[in-house]
C-alpha cells in the first residue's frame, strides 16, 4: 500500500506543432515533480513522432524526466526515448519488454476492470495505467485504484480526465502516480498554473488552489 503522496505523470495533446508546444511542455516540467511524459499523438505517420521526440526529449531530458511513447515501441530506439507506454494484450507487453528490458522503461495499459489489470500485471510492467489514454480519455475509479494498491506491488499510473476533483480523489486513493493530460493544457491561464493547481490538490500538499 502506497502512504506517500503521488508524483504526477504528463500526457501530451493529441494534438501539436512541435516547435511551439515545446516552451509550454518546457514550464510544465518546471512547475512540478514530474515522474515521467508521455508522448501520445494522434498522427501515425512515423515521421510526425519522430519530429515531437525530437522536440520534447531535449526538454525532458533538461527537467530530468524520462520520456515515453504511447504504442509506438517501434520507435523507440529510434528516437533515443525513454520507453514505452504499451497498450494490448500480455503477449504485447512481453514482445515489448524483450526489445527494451532492462535498459528502458516499459509501462502498460489501459485498464477500466479488475480483470485485464490483473492479466497486464502478471507480465510485470514497470507500471500499470488505470484508465484509459485514447479519443476520449477515461479516468480510473477510486475503487480500482484502492483494489490494485492494496494487492499488488507494481506501481499504479491512475488517469485523471474529467475535473480537477478526479486529482483528490484519486490521491485519496494512494495512487502512486497520477495522470494529466487536458485539465493541464486546455487550462487557459496556462500549464504551470494547472500544475500549481494539481500539486495543491495533492495528499500532503492540499492548499486552497484558484
């Protein structure tokens, strides 16, 4: 069981032009404690992760943050990335873990049920998402969250998705980390002031946020 309060874990947008999103992904690492980004577009065309990698590693790698592709375990040693976020079957995430253990950072999921979270946490990912990262993402519930912390030592990434309160609650629930992806960048006063929020909302750190 996880006491110590969540790191936070980024999500890009589906959605960017590299060149001018990498300052803002740049004062988003330096508003918080990030444990890691992860690099979800939409594009599949190889050359449009290659150009975001290209961009956003540097600024990682300057924060000290690993960064992560969503899906594209092709790409990874491409890029020079950090690992990948693995989305599918056991056999998916072992096909995975053969290409980049030990070297690089292989997490897994997504899962919404008890069931597919227990089969993806037999194949002992380096963490386990709760939720789901895709067109309409999905934030974990409380109770999948308490289940898995409470059993299972691999460490819990539990998605936030819908309203800020999803960051206390799933605190509430020891989740280990916890995942943002629009309530950061669609926030109009910016990245850092939805950090700002995210940390205050935080077990141990919770203050009256704006």
């Amino acid at each position: 069981m996880n006491d110590a309060s969540p790191r936070l874990v980024l999500v890009t947008p589906r959605r960017f032009d590299p060149e001018t999103f990498a300052p803002l992904f740049a004062e988003a690492l330096e508003s918080a404690d990030i444990a890691a980004a992860i690099l979800d577009i939409e594009d599949e065309d190889a050359s449009a992760w290659m150009a975001a990698t290209a961009a956003l590693l540097p600024v990682a790698h300057e924060a000290g943050v690993p960064l992560l592709l969503k899906g594209r375990t092709d790409l990874v040693l491409a890029t020079g990335a950090d690992g990948a976020h693995v989305i599918g079957e056991a056999a998916t995430i072992k096909a995975a873990q053969k290409e980049l253990k030990p070297e690089l950072i292989v997490g897994a999921g997504d899962c919404t049920i008890r069931h597919t979270a227990m089969i993806i946490g037999e194949t002992q990912p380096d963490y386990i998402f709760l939720g789901r990262l895709d067109d309409e993402d999905l934030t974990a519930t409380a109770s999948l969250v308490e289940w898995w912390v409470e059993l299972f030592e691999v460490p819990c990434v539990a998605m936030a998705s819908e309203d800020w309160s999803d960051v206390d609650r799933l605190g509430r629930a020891n989740a280990d980390f916890i995942a943002l992806r629009d309530l950061v960048w669609n926030d109009a006063r910016g990245p850092g002031k939805a950090l700002e929020k995210a940390r205050a909302l935080l077990p141990g750190q919770r203050a009256s946020a704006a």
